[in-house]
C-alpha cells in the first residue's frame, strides 16, 4: 500500500513550505514526489514510534520529521483526508517547528515500478 502525504503549514521554517511524500507501508521506505521549502532528501525510511511515524533519512534513524499520531500499522488507517500534527525537525540547532500532515491518497494496488527509486532496490541504477 502507499499513502500518499502532503505536509504543510510549517511556517517558522518558511512561509510556503510544503512536502508531498509517498510512504511504502511494505518496504517501510518514503520518496520526496514535490517540495518547497522543507530540505528533504529523495528518499528515506519510515519508523514507526508510540507517537506516531518519523520520517528519517536512507542512512540514519534520527527524524527529519513525525507525524504525530500516524498509524501505518493499524487495521482501519491511514485513510483518505485522515490529518494530524507534523513536527519538522530537520533544521539543526532550532527547536522543532509544528505543521501539519494529510493523507491525500491510499493506493491498495501492488504496482513494481518502472524505475526503482529506492537505493536498496537490485534495479535503481
């Protein structure tokens, strides 16, 4: 399954800033589709955390961001227009800014991509 996210409204790190993520439930991996203003890599990994999901980069469990409250374990979610709280942590030596997260698709169909995003992936290159 992936979900795709649109993080937003994090406007202590930049007026417009915006994200827009796939998360991998399967893989536990997420890839950057659009962004402004966020310094996010390409692609990275998905921990799952009491509180919630982080979104961490491809070679370290320290987050770039958690999306309060996001449950890609749970029987019933994520679903369509499900919202929660973001907290950007990404920029060094600032305390975390808060943003928002919203899931705007749920695609249920296994599809093998034509180009792998992902560097674990045998074919990304």
């Amino acid at each position: 399954m992936r979900v795709t996210l649109h993080l937003d409204t994090f406007d202590r790190v930049d007026p417009c800033a915006y994200a827009i993520l796939w998360l991998d439930k399967e893989t536990r991996q997420w890839s950057r589709e659009g962004h402004l203003g966020l310094d996010l890599p390409e692609w990275g990994t998905l921990v799952s955390d009491p509180h919630g999901t982080m979104i961490c980069g491809a070679q370290s469990t320290r987050p770039l961001c958690v999306l309060e409250n996001l449950d890609l374990d749970s029987t019933g979610g994520p679903f369509e227009g499900e919202t929660g709280r973001a907290q950007w942590c990404a920029h060094a030596g600032l305390p975390s800014a808060q943003g928002h997260w919203h899931v705007q698709c749920i695609d249920d169909a296994s599809i093998q991509p034509e180009h792998g995003l992902f560097a674990a992936d045998d074919n990304a290159l």
